[in-house]
C-alpha cells in the first residue's frame, strides 16, 4: 500500500470501528465510551497524532500487560479543595469524567479546587478535560510527565517526557480560548507519525543518539526529542514534573520509562488538573470582568493574528459533515486489530 494513500471514512463509521476494537480486545463499557470519546475529539478535530492513531497503543499497552481494561476509578475526597482519582493503572479518560463532579462542587464552593488523578495510563490531549471544565464556566488547566523521551536544555539524554501544559477560558456563547502545547518541540506522536509516512522532521525536534541534530523520525526516536524555547520549555518541563509528580505522589517521566521496561507501552503516572471559579473570585461583577476579557481576544483577531485552537474548532464543524481522512494503512492496522488475539 502506497504509503500517502488515504481513505475517507465518516464519523460515525469510525467511532464505531474504534468501539469494536476496544470491546473485542475486552475492555468494559464505560472504558469503551470514554477512550472512544477521546480518540475521536481527536481526530474530529483533524489533529492527527492525538486522534484513533493513538488506538495502536492502547492495544499495544494492553498487550504488554501494562493497563487494566476494566478497573473501575477510585474517586477520594482528599481536602476542602482537593479531588484524587485512583485510575488502578487503567487509562486516564475514565478517571477525568469520574472525578469531574466533586472537581467543579469544590470549585464552586472554594473559588479554585484541584483534582489529582493518580496510576493513570495516559495518551490523550489535555484540550478535551480542559474543554470540560470551560463549559462548565470554569478556567482551568491542567499538566501532566510522560516518559522520559526529551533531553534537558543543554543535555543529550531524555530526562523529560513531552509534559504538556493545557489552559481554558470560557466565552459565553462562543468557543472557549484553549491552547494546549507540549514543552517538548512537537509532540511525540508527530514524530511516530513522521515515521509511519517516511517523511523527514524538521530540525530542531530531536537529536539521534550521538546528540546530533537529526531529521531522521527513525533516528529522533532512539535518541532525545528537544525541549521547544530552550531553556524556557526545560525549565517548563521540569515544574510539570514536580507539580504533577512528587506533589500528588506519583511518578515523574524517568520513573515512567523504567517501570515500562522497553515493552514501548504508553505512559504510566498522575495529571494535576486545576479549576478556577470566575464567579467565586468576583460575584455579581464576574460577567463583567469577563466581557473585558473579550477586549483581549478582539484585539488579536483584529490584527489577523488566529486564537488557539480557533483551526481545531473550524475543522470539527468540517469532519462532523465531512467525516476524516486517514492513511489507508493506518486503517488496515485499526481493522487488523479484530483479528488478533483479543485481550491482554
């Protein structure tokens, strides 16, 4: 199969294709419902490396042995303003929606409450949990380590994973503004996907394992992906390891990366996610602190400048009529999964 060969496939066809696969390889219902809402916010919002790409590694990781498919979340009430989430070394989605109640009460009640969510299995966007909290009229972010794939500004062996940070604010009546980024260059799924292709990537990802500057995806993946803003995304990277390791109890990127054992499963560790109540802050004058807010996001569309995460949104009103196109191959490797020796 010519490797930039597509397929255009609905929506609702490929959701159903990605819940067959999850039940077939035995993971239970509100797993299925979850990890399928999010492989699809993914790829409904045409961003590739977080979309059902990333089902190869869920099965991948269940194989290994490395998650449970059935392992109901624990959700604790820890403190006044804090929610933990045991996950059970069972992916991260199910443990978010499960937390999320108590998460948004303490917020409200509180002004600004966290939630912790621990021996989770992570491969998802941040956006989608940060999406959540907005339209709950809520600010939110939300951060989490991976495993160790990124060198230290200044070094040539990973010490970070891809650590990415997420923010929201909700617009009454209009998309929320969103920006979720990795502190690493590009995130690592791009790169995988550089090599499913046999593209090049750009300078200035990755080094190969000598610390040479590489544009070879193959090359980038056995040595150290680089921090994007030099010193400023390390020093990014290594607060997300803190805040979002040792701080909740869990592990940081390093940690990670040895307890996978080089059977390459997805990330095992926690997620800090915060919520902040604009009506706690300020009561009755919230609404108009936040048309305020406005003046800001005008002034940067006023001068053709793009918000975050405005393409990702135009491009879900697109798909959703529109359906996606995937590489052909990708496709196949999705179906091949139902016929493979379910379970793990």
């Amino acid at each position: 199969m010519a490797p930039h060969t597509t397929a255009r496939i609905s929506l609702q066809e490929l959701r159903e294709l990605c819940q067959q696969v999850l039940s077939y390889h035995g993971f239970s219902a509100p797993h299925v419902e979850q990890l399928t809402a999010t492989l699809m916010a993914g790829q409904a919002d045409n961003c590739a490396s977080h979309g059902v790409y990333r089902l190869l590694g869920l099965i991948r990781s269940l194989k290994a042995g490395k998650v449970s498919p059935d392992a109901e979340p624990e959700v604790h009430d820890q403190a006044p303003a804090i929610v933990r989430v045991d996950a059970r070394q069972a992916f991260s989605p199910l443990a978010f929606k499960r937390g999320l109640p108590l998460l948004i009460d303490k917020a409200r009640d509180c002004g600004i409450a966290a939630m912790a969510i621990n021996h989770c299995v992570h491969f998802s966007a941040l956006w989608v949990e940060i999406e959540a909290i907005t339209a709950a009229g809520l600010v939110g972010l939300a951060c989490n380590p991976s495993h160790a794939w990124v060198a230290p500004a200044g070094g040539r062996r990973p010490a970070f994973g891809t650590n990415p940070f997420a923010f929201g604010w909700p617009r009454p009546d209009r998309d929320p503004f969103v920006f979720d980024f990795a502190t690493s260059a590009i995130a690592r799924g791009d790169i995988e996907l550089h090599r499913r292709s046999g593209e090049p990537i750009p300078e200035g990802w990755a080094i190969d394992s000598d610390g040479h500057p590489t544009t070879d995806a193959s090359e980038a993946l056995k040595g150290a992906m680089l921090a994007f803003g030099g010193h400023k995304g390390s020093a990014l990277a290594a607060m997300i390891e803190l805040i979002a390791g040792p701080l909740i109890g869990d592990l940081t990127s390093a940690e990670s990366k040895a307890w996978d054992g080089g059977v390459d499963a997805l990330p095992y560790h926690g997620e800090l996610i915060l919520a902040l109540d604009p009506a706690r802050f300020l009561g009755e004058e919230a609404p108009r602190h936040l048309e305020r807010a406005e003046t800001l996001f005008q002034s940067i569309q006023a001068q053709g400048a793009r918000l975050p995460s405005e393409r990702r949104f135009a491009a879900r009103r697109q798909t959703a009529a529109d359906g996606v196109e995937l590489p052909a191959q990708l496709l196949a490797d999705i179906r091949v999964l139902l016929e493979e020796t379910p379970g793990g």
